[in-house]
C-alpha cells in the first residue's frame, strides 16, 4: 500500500492474524485456507508467504513436513488470478529445497521469468538483521532487486527514540514479569551481556544443561546491543532463553510494542488475541521497509 498497490483479497488461516489484517489494514482478509477457497479475483501481483518451519535452520527442517507442500499452493491461485508478477516469500534455505524446484519449474511452464533476491531487513532502514528469500516471477523481464537504502537503524535508534516515547497506557507496551530465578538472573546481565554473565557469578541459578553447553548459543538471556540492528525477531521473542530478547538496559525481555518496533510496525495499530499470538505474528511478519522496498520494484516494473 505504501508503495501505492490496493489490496484486493487477503487469505489468513490464524484467525487472530486476520483479526489484526481487518482491524489495521483492510476489510478485505478472509479467515481460512488457501486450500480450501476458490482462487480469485484478478490482480496484477500475487503475494505468498508460506510457512518456513520446514525449511528453517531453526526448525527440524523436516522434508515430509506437510505444511512444505502449502508452498505450492500458490499455483492454482496464479492459473485464475492471473497476475503480471509473483512475489513468494520465505527463509533463504526454501530456494535450496526440492519444493523450490517444483515451484520454479511451474512458474516456468507459465511463462514467467524468475528472479531470486536474497535480502537483509537491515539494509533498508529495519532496525533488525533479518534475511529472507524472496523469489519474484513476472511476466517481463526479470526485476532487479531493490537497491540498499544505505541507511543503518540501530534497535537503540528506536526502543529510545525521543521523538516516540513508550506510552504506559499501550496495552501492546507490556510483557511478562519476571519472577524468582528469572528475576535473579536478568540482576546479574550487564549492557551487552548474556547468559555467560549468569553462569561466571552465580551458578547456583544455572541448571546443568547450560555447563554441559558451555559457551555455546551465547545469544541465550542476552541483552540487546543498542548500538546494533537488533538479531531477528522471532515467534519466541518474550523468552529470554530464545535469543538475544532482553531489553538493552531494563531487567526484563521486549515488550509486545517493542518487537513490533523493530518489524517497522506503526505505534497505531493494535493486534488482536491474548499475548503470544499477538507475539507470533509480530515474529511472522515481514518488516514494513523490506516489504515496501520489494514493493516498489515490483511497482517500477508494471509502470
């Protein structure tokens, strides 16, 4: 939309997911399966963002996983649709995977060229390092990727930014408070620091899976770096044992409101559903810059 595109159908099987597309962005979402609707209507881009759980080098990375084959679900939508281009995002792996193959060969077999992008949220002004696969098929030439904006946004830039202070009364400004063990260990992190910091000056609240794992997965109970793109945002990121989700100098994780920052979401809009599925779709989400960048090439070309 910022890139001057109407929406003119969404597809969401997470309800509350369609709940949050309706409340802030368009009445046009429908709430189920691609599977199971009748393709349409016509439309100059079609967009797809199929699960990534079994291509992800976070997740087992499964090959019979069955939510693999909702990649290809994509076709019969393009065969009716008929758009000018395609847009399928996903984890950079899936263009490695056997239903990439099958996908491309397809999209051929239609008579679209096909380009693949591979491109870091952080190089156009997302203050979060996050790659993604993007593989854009069109009907003309094959699109150039978009250009970097050249621009580095730190999380610090924007959890502290004067300009948008953290309102007390947004009920997405919140997150779980810590209490016993996991208040004692977020006392001993200092700036910058992590789970080694817990185990160098109380192991008594380590248990023994972190002295078998030694220095390993250090990004563990560890606070974000101020100065830096913050590490990518995921479904989990309210678990201080997920990752690198502590706030930079407050005892405690991000609140909703500040993952959803970091995806470049707007302090306007509301997500529906209780606290982790409002978490998972932030950590779904594609970052709004790397969105409207994408968008824009796509919008270069069809003019």
């Amino acid at each position: 939309m910022k890139a001057g595109f109407r929406p003119v159908v969404a597809v969401e099987m997470a309800k509350e997911a369609a709940a949050s597309y309706r409340r802030n962005v368009s009445e046009c979402i429908v709430a189920g399966s691609v599977t199971d609707l009748q393709p349409g209507p016509r439309a100059d881009v079609l967009i797809a963002g199929p699960p990534c759980q079994g291509f992800s080098t976070l997740g087992r990375r499964d090959p019979s996983d069955e939510r693999n084959e909702l990649s290809l679900a994509i076709l019969p939508w393009i065969r009716v649709v008929k758009p000018q281009v395609v847009v399928i995002e996903n984890v950079p792996p899936f263009v490695t995977s056997p239903h990439w193959a099958k996908l491309a060969r397809a999209l051929r077999e239609l008579k679209f060229n096909i380009a693949v992008w591979e491109l870091d949220a952080s190089d156009y002004g997302t203050p979060q390092r996050r790659r993604r696969a993007f593989t854009v098929a069109s009907r003309a030439s094959p699109i150039a990727a978009p250009r970097r904006s050249g621009k580095c946004v730190s999380a610090g830039d924007i959890l502290f930014d004067k300009r948008r202070p953290l309102r007390a009364n947004d009920p997405m400004h919140i997150w779980p408070r810590p209490v016993g063990i996991a208040a004692k260990r977020l006392q001993l992190i200092p700036p910058r620091g992590d789970r080694r910091d817990i185990l160098a000056k109380d192991p008594s609240l380590c248990p023994p899976s972190w002295f078998k794992i030694g220095c390993n997965a250090t990004d563990a109970w560890g606070r974000i770096d101020p100065e830096e793109p913050a590490n990518t945002i995921r479904c989990t990121f309210q678990n201080p044992s997920k990752g690198r989700y502590l706030h930079p100098t407050e005892d405690r994780v991000l609140s909703l409101r500040e993952g959803a920052r970091l995806q470049d979401v707007p302090d306007d809009w509301i997500f529906e559903g209780r606290p982790y599925p409002v978490a998972r779709q932030i950590g779904n989400g594609v970052p709004i810059k790397l969105a409207t960048a994408v968008a824009r090439a796509v919008s270069n070309l069809l003019r």
